[in-house]
C-alpha cells in the first residue's frame, strides 16, 4: 500500500470517528466533574435522578440504579445496586461506571467518599428549588451528550414552571402542615422542595421557621398552628390512614373543613420532573380550601 493511501486511510478514520470533547460540569455542591468523554455507563443512586436522567435523554446510558427506580417503565429493567440508603458498593464497582450520580439528601456520605477511593466519578445531586431540577435535567445531558434532549425538556419544565407562578401568585395565603411521617410526627422547614411547591402555590408552610429540614414536631404543635389544610404522602399510592387520624381532632379548621389532602408520593417527595404534577395537585387543593373558607 502507498504512503498516500495510508494517509488517506487515516484521514477518514479522523473524519469518521466521533468526535467528543472532555466534559465538565459542576455538581450541585459546587464540586467540578470532569470526564474524558460523555458518560455512557451510569449508575442512578436515588429515584429521582433515575427519573431526571430518563428526562434528559441518557435512560439508555444507565446500567444500575437503586430500588424504587420505577418510572418511567423502561426503568424498571435497569439492575439494582442495592437502596439508595444502603448501597451494593461492589456491586456498583462491578457494573464499571463511568459516571455516578449520587444524592446527597439521601445517600449514606461515607459510601459515596468509597466510591470515590475507587477511582469512580461522582457526581453529587441535591436539588432544593424547583428551578433546581431544570439545572439538573441540563447538567445531566451535558454529563451523557444529550444536550439537545435535555435543552429541550428544561425548557419545557421551566415553561410549566413559570406558568403555574403566574395563575398562583396573587391567590390568598393558605396556611397548610405538610405531614411525612406519623411515628414520629415529622414535616418539613422552608428549605425542603416541599415547602417549594406550597410556596408556588400560594400556600403558608406554618413549619417553614424550623431550622432542620425534616423536623420531629407534637400534636400541640400542630394544634397551635391550626393550620387550614393537612397534607400528606405516605410510602405508596394508599391513601395513609394517619392522614385521617387528625379527625380526632375537631377542633382543627382542616378537619371542620374538610381539608386533609393526599398527593401520592413519587408525584411530591421525589425531586424529579414530575414534582409539578404532584404541584399541581396541592395548588388545586389549596384552591378548594380558599373557596371551602375565610
């Protein structure tokens, strides 16, 4: 073979090849992650970035993801890595990662520091604003080359977003105790994405001042706010009796009215696209409550 014809075996080989740039993206505790190339191997350590991923185009790069990755369908086949609480660490070195997406809301802080002594990439997600997780559904197509995708799904999200600030924002203040827990009596601070999503519906966390992000409470407590609608989750699509066990106490507008509301919890507690949904649900129930009183 000539030198000229090897030469111009290479060239089209150059041409040819895929060309990808190193990629580096800041995760949400402002730590730089970097990569030779885009992900292709990722493994999901919560639901909601399993989700968010799918949302961004990259569902078909996840090769691990944790228990209760259920959504959308096509997540149900990934393999499991253990739960995102209790981690299958060899498990998750054997699937050879490229990339990592860990929770830092949720995920044990030593499991994921021996991921890293393992040469892993990790990259950390921690969304606490609404406006939060169209970042996340963008850095997630940076980090697995599906920007395109994942431009256009932000897009969207914040589009709804806007949309729902603008019907809610001059609606009358409804003050609202979101429950999400009974044994103990757990809620949530002005911090958490819950308290976001009340917000965005014109609603009043009256747990909003507590300075823990998912504080334990009292019955008093909650007596001595009265709050005008009680909100809950639970673990599933059930309906959880301990929503209902406020009736016994008459005295609370939200049971003189009427207004103990359940919104499924992948659909509220999980900080994926579909929290809008579950948004959308609770400014619905807010407004049933401004119409049901004073």
């Amino acid at each position: 073979m000539s030198q000229w014809k090897r030469l111009s075996f290479v060239l089209i080989a150059l041409l040819t090849a895929p060309a990808f740039a190193a990629v580096r993206v800041t995760d949400d505790l402002g730590q730089t992650v970097v990569l030779a190339q885009p992900a292709r191997r990722i493994v999901s350590l919560a639901p909601h970035v399993t989700e968010t991923l799918f949302m961004a185009g990259a569902g078909s790069h996840l090769v691990g993801a944790v228990s209760y990755s259920d959504y959308p369908e096509a997540a149900m086949n990934i393999p499991r890595v253990g739960g995102y609480h209790n981690l299958d660490l060899e498990r998750i070195a054997a699937l050879k990662p490229d990339l990592i997406i860990a929770w830092a809301g949720g995920n044990p802080l030593q499991q994921v520091e021996h991921l890293r002594t393992l040469g892993l990439t990790v990259y950390v997600a921690d969304p606490r604003r609404l406006e939060d997780i169209a970042s996340s559904i963008e850095r997630f197509g940076d980090l697995s080359g599906t920007g395109k995708v994942s431009a256009r799904a932000a897009a969207s999200f914040r589009a709804r977003l806007t949309g729902l600030k603008q019907r809610y924002a001059h609606r009358r203040p409804v003050n609202i105790f979101y429950q999400i827990w009974h044994e103990p009596l757990m809620t949530v601070n002005g911090e958490h994405l819950i308290s976001r999503a009340i917000e965005l519906c014109g609603g009043r966390n009256v747990f909003a001042g507590l300075s823990l992000l998912t504080p334990k409470i009292d019955i008093e407590a909650v007596l001595a706010a009265d709050p005008e609608v009680i909100a809950a989750s639970g673990m599933d699509a059930a309906r959880p009796q301990w929503l209902d066990d406020w009736r016994r106490w008459p005295q609370l507008r939200a049971v003189r009215r009427e207004q103990l509301v359940f919104i499924h919890p992948d659909l509220i507690q999980r900080a994926s696209p579909r929290v809008l949904d579950g948004a959308e649900q609770l400014c619905r129930a807010l407004d049933r409550a401004r119409a049901g009183g004073g």
